[in-house]
C-alpha cells in the first residue's frame, strides 16, 4: 500500500503540468507559474524544510547541517553553467532575468530531491497506518501541483519525448522515495535523511533567491504575480494543515 500511495503523488505533479500545458496565453500562465511556486517554496521552507533541519542539527552537527545546505546552493550554481543562458527579457532597469527552461530545469532538480525524502515519509507513515499515510500524501500532492506548472511552463516548447522524460522523473521521484524504503527498511540511517533535507533547504533557498524573485520584480502584471504567490502560500498553508491531520 506505501508503495502505491508513493506512486499515486505523482499524478499532482502531472496536474500541474496539464494545467499550464493547456493554458492558452502562454507568458501569463509562465508569470503566473513562477509566482505561485515562489509562494509554495517560500512557504515551505519556512514552515517545514527549515525546522526540520534545525531540529536535525543534533543528529549531524551544525557543521554538516550548513555543508550541505551549502552544497545545494553549490550544486545549483555548478547546474548553471551547463543550463541554456537565454533570458526572456530585460526589465526597465536593464537587469536580465532567467529564462522559463532554466529555472524549470533547476526547480525539477529540487523537487525530486524533495520527492525522494517525502517518499521515504509518505511509506513510513504506510507502515504503521495506511489511511495517515493517505492524508499525509494528500498534503505533500497539494504543494506538488504549482511545481509542476513551473516545470512544464519551461519545457513546454521542448520535443514530446524530452517533455517525457522530465515529467516522468519529476513525477515518479516520490515512488522513488518509497522503493528506498522499501529496499532498506529499517536499515535507512535517519542522518542520511536530515543531510537531504538540508541539501533541498540549500537548492529551494537558490531557486528563490536567484531566480524567482528575479522574474517576479520583473513581471509586466504585477497584481497577478501577487494573487498567484499568495495562492502558493495558501496551497502549502493548506497542505501542513492535511500534514498535521495526519
């Protein structure tokens, strides 16, 4: 049953995409994207990536809590150097920002990092009860859903089979979560799983500071940009309140 759950998460990430996929104006669905997983992320890691990983300082140290919060910020700007440099304008200031496809290449990446973590909770919580770890899983899906309308949004241009295969990992990475658990089981040391969380702070931290909040200041609609973070907030507000049923 963990494992299906596990499964079943990816179809938000799918829903996501549908959403901007049938979108018709498609630099209004982009902005709007972006400021709702701006929202989403903020919220996130202000209310769950965040404490959990100061909770886990006593598991790993201080030390390799901030090492690996450093390596996903490291790890993002290294991915930057291999991404497309396009840019899809320049604001009135004359400061360029990032293109749709570079911050949805980036954004993939933290989420199934994100994914995979969640995973190995959404099966734990199966082992014990089947029907927390439906409500819990309905939680995680909630916040799932603008990332993969930003994810889609910047490959919506790209070939059907690299659309595929983007979505196919972004969608599956939960599943992923619980195949680990379930190859592992017990044996998953809970230090691996507070390094990961800590490594997810750093790439979420990167994503926003870099590249959404760049391409939110720089939006012609700025009332939509501010409707669509306070939608993001307001899904992950919704997703801890599920969490805490749970």
């Amino acid at each position: 049953m963990g494992l299906f759950i596990t499964l079943a998460l990816g179809v938000f990430v799918l829903a996501g995409a549908a959403i901007a996929g049938l979108a018709k104006n498609e630099e209004r669905i982009r902005d709007l994207s972006v400021a709702i997983a701006l929202g989403a992320m903020v919220m996130l890691l202000l209310v769950d990536l965040l404490p959990e990983s100061f909770e886990n300082v006593e598991l790993i140290g201080k030390p390799l809590t901030i090492g690996a919060i450093l390596l996903g910020v490291l790890v993002l700007i290294a991915l930057d150097r291999f991404l497309p440099d396009e840019h899809e304008g320049v604001g009135t200031d004359g400061t360029e920002h990032e293109s749709a496809r570079h911050i949805s290449m980036a954004t993939a990446l933290a989420l199934v990092v994100h994914n995979i973590i969640e995973g190995m909770s959404v099966y734990g919580v199966a082992m014990e009860s089947w029907t927390l770890a439906v409500l819990l899983g309905i939680g995680i899906g909630i916040h799932n859903v603008p990332m993969g309308m930003i994810v889609y949004a910047g490959i919506r241009n790209e070939s059907l089979t690299h659309r595929g295969i983007v979505l196919a990992i972004a969608s599956l990475s939960t599943f992923v979560g619980g195949l680990v658990m379930f190859a592992l089981g017990d044996a998953v040391d809970e230090r691996v799983v507070a390094f990961m969380i800590s490594f997810t702070v750093g790439l979420l931290a990167y994503i926003v500071v870099f590249e959404l909040v760049p391409h939110v200041v720089h939006s012609k609609d700025r009332v939509m940009c501010i409707a669509g973070v306070a939608v993001g907030l307001a899904l992950v507000a919704a997703s801890g309140l599920l969490e805490t049923l749970a």
